[in-house]
C-alpha cells in the first residue's frame, strides 16, 4: 500500500511530458518605464473622457433615434378597441411559436410511430 501511495506522489509531482516548470520572476520597472506607464495611462483616460457626441451631426442622430423609440414605445400602449399594439404582436407571436411545435409534433409522430403522442 505504501508503495503504490508513492508511486501516486512521484505521478501527481512529475511534469507532463517532462516538460519543466518555467520560473517566472518579477521584472524590475526603471523610472522611465515607470514614466512611460504613466503617460500611456492618462492617454488612456483622456479617450475616453472625450465628449462622444462633440459633433452636431451625431447628436442630432442621437437625439432623432431617441425620439424615434420614444415614439414607437408610446404606441405600443395606445389601445383600439380594448387591444393594444403591443397584445397584438405578442398573440401573432404565441400564434407563430404554436404552429412551429405543432408542426414538430407531426413530424415525430410520421417518423416514430411509439411517439403518437401529443401532451
């Protein structure tokens, strides 16, 4: 028993493949990489602190598509009739949904006859 405990040890110890570990050692920063580091952080920062909308073009596009989904969600809740625009759309796609598990269950029933059954 002691001997195969060791064997397990010397397996779970070894390499793959006999492949070494590589020891990683921690790299020593010079004052002008240090610098370097610095400047590229605040390069960094100062893209993404830039004003993403600076430019009249983008923020009329900006605000044309907010309009624009303001509108269509405003009519989704606009009743006729006592039904929305926003029941009919979910009931055409409950309806579409039926027809797709409908027509799955046929097919399985054609094929496995065992399977005739629908829950």
């Amino acid at each position: 028993v002691t001997m195969q405990s060791s064997s397990l040890d010397d397996i779970l110890s070894s390499s793959p493949n006999g492949v070494n570990d590589t020891i990683i050692s921690p790299q020593v920063l010079t004052d002008q990489e240090r610098q370097l580091q610095k400047e590229e952080a605040l390069k960094n920062l100062a893209v993404s602190t830039s004003e993403p909308y600076s430019s009249q073009a983008a923020l009329h596009k900006l605000l044309a598509d907010v309009e624009a989904f303001g509108k269509f969600v405003d009519e989704l809740s606009v009743t006729i009739l006592g039904v929305s625009r926003l029941d009919t759309v979910w009931k055409s796609l409950l309806d579409s949904q039926d027809k797709v598990v409908k027509k799955q269950s046929m097919a399985i029933a054609r094929c496995y006859p065992m399977k005739n059954r629908d829950p």
